[in-house]
C-alpha cells in the first residue's frame, strides 16, 4: 500500500472519530462568522453615519456662507464651483445611500426615515446651486428645520445601530467561548491519534528512506549508473525514486551534452585556427608577389641597361593585381567584423541590376579564361529597377561567381534572374556551376564564417571560407536570403533572393 493511502485512511479515521465535534465546529465558525459580518456592518454603519453628519455640518455652513454672501456682495457662482458642490451635494447621498446597504431589517425603519429627510434636504440644497446665480430666485436654505429633521433621524439610526452592535458583540463572545472549547477538545484528541498514526507510519517508511538515502549518496557522489530499485511503496516514495532515477540520467546525458558541446567549441578553435593559417597565406602570396616584383623592379632600375618597358609594365600589372587581391581579401576580413557587430549599414540608392550583373561578369572575365570556364547570362534588361544597396548587392555575385569559378575547371556556369513566384516585388538571381558540387552535411555548413565545405579545400583551391558568409550576411541585411542546393560531383546552384526595395528604407521619389 502507498504512502499516500496509509495517509488517506489514517485521515479518514480521524474524520469518523470527530465527526461530531467538527459538526459542531462547523456550526460554531458559521455563527461566529455570520455575528462578526452583522457586527462590522454595525461598526461600519456607525462610522458612515458620524460621518454623513459631518458632511451634512459642513455643507449647511457652505451654504449659508453662500446666502448670506449672495445677499449682500451678488457674487456670482463660477461653473467650475457649481460642479464641485453639485459633486457634493451627491457625495452626501451616496455616502447616506451607503448607510443603508448597510442596515438591517431592524434598522430598516429608521433608514427610511432618514432617507426621505435627506432627500428632501439635498434636494433643496442642490436647487439653491443650480439657481444661485438667478437674482429672482428666493432661497428658504436659512430653514433649519429640514436639517435638524434629517440630523434626528440620522442620531436615531445611529443609537439604534450601536445597541445592535452590542448585541452582536455579546453573541461573538458566547460563540468564541464555545469554539474554544470544541477547538481545545479537537486539538488534543488530534494529537493522540496523529502519535499513534505517526509511529506507525514512521516504521513503515523508515526503510524506504534508508534506501533513498543510500541511492541520493550514491547518486551524489558521481555514480549516475546506480538505480534505487528496491523501494516497495508504489505511491510517492517509489515516484520519488523513479526521479531520482531521471535525474541521474539526466545528468548523464547533461555531461555527455557538456562533452559535445565542448567537442564542438574545440571544432570552432580549430575551424578559427585553420581560418588564421589560410588567412596567412592568402596573405603571404599577394604580399610575395608585391615585394618580388617590387624588388626586381627596383634591381632593375639600377642597373645601367636599358629597361624592358613591356615587361616592366607586365610586372606593375602583377603588382596591381596582387594589391588588388590583397585589399579585397582584407575588406571581406573588415566586412565580416563589421557585420557580426551590428555596424554594416545600408547605402540605398536607384539602380539597374541588369547593366550591374553585366558589369560583374565582365570583371569575372579574367578569372573564367584562368579556369577555361564558359559564363552564360540571359537578357537582364527586363528587371525592374531597385532601390537597395548597389555595392553590397555587386559584392554578393562578385563573390558566388568567382566561388563558381573556382571550384569547376572547363565548366560551364550561367547565371539567371527574373521575378520570384508567389511573392510580388521580388527577385530571384540563381548561379549555377557544373563544378565539384557539395554533399548534404558540406551544405549545412558551407555559409559559416571561417568554414570551408572540407579541411583541405584551401589547400586544393584556396580562399579563406568568408566569401559565402559574407553572401548570407548581405543577403540578410538587404531583406532577402540565399540558399545552395548541390550534388557532389555535378555542380551546385546557388538561389538569392531579395525585394526589390530594402527593407527600412523607401526610394527617394517616393
């Protein structure tokens, strides 16, 4: 039997044992607190009518004051003045309306009287406001007789609800006398029984918590493979022990997630690690190539031969082209710190995304004949015109064409775009290459920063693994995303998509 059953009978027993008294108990507090409701409304109702007696005082002097006042000065009432006593005036109704929510039916009477003498006072109280301000208007407020009338009648609800308040007073006084002693005769059988019960109950579980003990020890001392299997209760101790039983395994699985987790961070380190290594090496080649030909070229300078304009010029071009590739490599750097710190903006201005991806294949010309690659593009003059970030919307296919380039070898490659389907005042641009192509785990993880599609893909084709997270970046802050859908060995396509209006911004004839 569980636990929670030995309690709901050791309960029940106490319930049937004391049936009577808590009957009687019962009874006890209801009366108790039915006289202690009637004696608060007594109270009550006695400070409500000291209190309506007093605005009654000091709304028969105001207008007094006013009377006397209109007949002497003909001062005006203000409106602002009239609202106040008006809200006076209905102040003292609600608060005599109060008085009587709060009477019983033995002080009923009284109310009633009270009520008509009232109304008939405030009534002509609240006609000396309204017609103050009419100098043919003949005012009986100097009357006391309706207010000594009302002034009575409150006096006598007032004595008759405090000789009921002594009356309640003297019947709670008997009921907690009498409560008091159930109470005192309940409260000392309960303790006998629950001692009784609790010896009982106390040998039964001593051995089940004994052994919840020894598992939590266990547990807490590393052992997360040891399970308190041997509890007999199958109520709440043997729930107990089933958590703790979940708790170990949780806490394994928690340092299994912890060793992952760490696994992964020392994967980041590395990632981060390989990232500096390429990042030297993109650097060191244009850096090599620059100082070489700078080098020869200062050699060449000094000697007294004459100078090979052509090929002087050819070494100044390799000059060029690797500070190019130097700068270039150094603003993704730049540009990717300033993204992951939230102080990229926008530059939004019109243009024309045809003569644009137009001018970015030309600029791709060079590299397409290194690789003996074909670029294919469609007719681009039908896009619409777009208000967005032309510099990072130029970046964005600078880098997946040359990313194309690089990895297909006498390839072809095509770029298209055209309206997004479903979704009015979109764009869809789409690069596709024929190239090495990606598997699904290499596409997972083929836009994260400082991670290429495999650890050797620098070392076989170069490049530092920013280029496509800095696409996903800039396709993010101009409103859009990209996505890669790739077979390993058949190429990829890479899918952008963007509004043609930024978002957060608006074109300037707008």
């Amino acid at each position: 039997m569980s636990l929670r059953r030995r309690l709901t009978l050791s309960l029940c027993t106490i319930l049937v044992l004391f049936a009577a008294n808590v009957g009687t108990h019962f009874w006890g507090s209801y009366a108790r607190n039915e006289s202690m409701i009637a004696y608060r409304n007594s109270v009550t109702a006695t400070q409500l009518s000291t209190e309506a007696a007093q605005l009654l005082e000091n709304q028969r002097q105001q207008i007094l004051v006013l009377a006397t006042l209109r007949e002497t000065t003909g001062d005006q009432l203000e409106a602002g003045e009239l609202s106040k006593a008006e809200a006076d005036v209905a102040a003292i109704a609600d608060t005599i309306r109060d008085l009587g929510t709060r009477s019983s039916e033995v002080t009923q009477a009284q109310f009633q009287r009270l009520w008509d003498a009232s109304e008939f006072l405030l009534a002509s109280w609240l006609e000396f406001y309204q017609n103050y301000n009419d100098p043919d208007y003949e005012s009986d407020v100097d009357d006391p007789l309706p207010y000594v009338e009302t002034l009575e009648h409150l006096r006598q609800l007032e004595q008759r609800q405090s000789f009921i308040a002594v009356q309640r007073a003297s019947i709670i006084d008997r009921t907690i006398a009498l409560t008091d002693r159930i109470t005192v005769l309940g409260f000392l059988a309960s303790i006998f029984l629950t001692s009784t019960l609790g010896f009982f109950l106390l040998r039964y579980t001593n051995s089940s918590l004994k052994r919840l003990k020894t598992g939590t020890e266990r547990i807490g001392s590393g052992e997360l493979s040891y399970r308190i299997n041997d509890i007999e209760d199958r109520g709440e101790l043997g729930d107990l022990a089933r958590a703790f039983n979940d708790m170990a395994d949780k806490l394994r699985n928690a340092i299994e997630e912890v060793s992952e987790a760490r696994d992964a961070a020392d994967d980041a380190n590395a990632a981060k690690s390989r990232f500096l290594a390429n990042v030297s090496h993109e650097l060191r080649t244009p850096l090599n190539a620059i100082i070489g030909y700078s080098e020869m070229l200062h050699d060449e300078l000094d000697d007294r031969s004459d100078i090979d304009r052509g090929q002087f010029q050819r070494d100044l071009d390799k000059i060029i082209l690797s500070g190019h590739q130097l700068l270039a490599l150094i603003n993704d750097i730049l540009d990717l710190s300033k993204i992951e710190t939230g102080k990229m903006q926008l530059n939004c201005e019109n243009f024309a995304p045809g003569p644009l991806l137009e001018q970015v294949s030309g600029a791709m010309q060079p590299l397409l004949r290194e690789r003996g690659n074909r670029l294919s593009l469609p007719d681009l003059a039908a896009l619409p015109v777009m208000y967005s970030d032309s510099t990072r919307f130029r970046q964005i296919f600078l880098n997946l064409l040359s990313n194309a380039c690089k990895f297909t070898s006498n390839g072809e490659i095509s770029l298209g775009a055209g309206p997004l389907p479903g979704r009015e005042g979109w764009l869809s641009f789409t690069v596709t290459d024929n190239g090495i192509g990606m598997d699904q785990a290499q596409q997972q993880r083929v836009f994260e920063a400082f991670v290429q599609a495999e650890n050797d893909t620098s070392a076989n084709y170069g490049g530092t693994g920013l280029g496509l997270a800095i696409c996903r970046e800039y396709c993010e802050l101009l409103g859009g995303g990209i996505a890669v859908s790739s077979e390993p060995g058949k190429g990829s396509v890479f899918t952008v998509d963007l509004p043609v209006t930024a978002p957060g911004s608006a074109p300037a004839g707008a």
